[in-house]
C-alpha cells in the first residue's frame, strides 16, 4: 500500500486506528477483512480524490489482478453484518 496514515483519522462517526487495525463506530468495533482495511485506508489516505479501480487494485493488491465482484465484496463485506453503509457519494 502507498499511502501511510499514523494516527487515528476520524470521520462520520467512525474511528479508524491503522496502527492497531481496528474500524469502531460509535465506539463499538466493527471487524472488517484485511484487505477491505486496506481498501479502507487507502481511500482515507486519499481525500477528496476519484480513486480508479485500477489504482485501487494496484495500491491494496499489487500486481494480483481480481474481478470487479471480489473488489465490490471487499467494499461491502465485513466479517459480521452490520448496520453501517458504505456511501459512494452525495447529491
């Protein structure tokens, strides 16, 4: 991954700690995947930009090129269900 983010970004009501990898909401831990922390990560490293899917495959898996439904799973899946959604953007 390119982007190195040290300290705790918060947004949304959402906390995100990359040095412990840990994503809580409203304090409660919501465990996500590996690479869908990196995902996340990456696009929190990366404010205010149009990430294109290439980059992201690029930037979270390297070279390891993966169809668009395993990169949307990563978006949207966590290890349990959870009441949180992902926003892709606003009117």
């Amino acid at each position: 991954m390119v982007v190195r983010i040290n300290t705790v970004c918060r947004f949304e009501g959402f906390e995100l700690d990359p040095a412990n990898r840990i994503l809580r909401a409203s304090g409660e831990t919501i465990t996500l995947h590996s690479r869908t922390f990196d995902l996340l990560l990456y696009m929190v490293g990366n404010p205010g930009r149009l990430l294109a899917k290439e980059e992201l495959l690029d930037a979270v898996w390297g070279e390891r090129r993966l169809r668009r439904a395993i990169l949307r799973r990563a978006c949207l899946c966590s290890e349990r269900p959870s009441p949180h959604t992902t926003r892709t953007g606003e009117s």
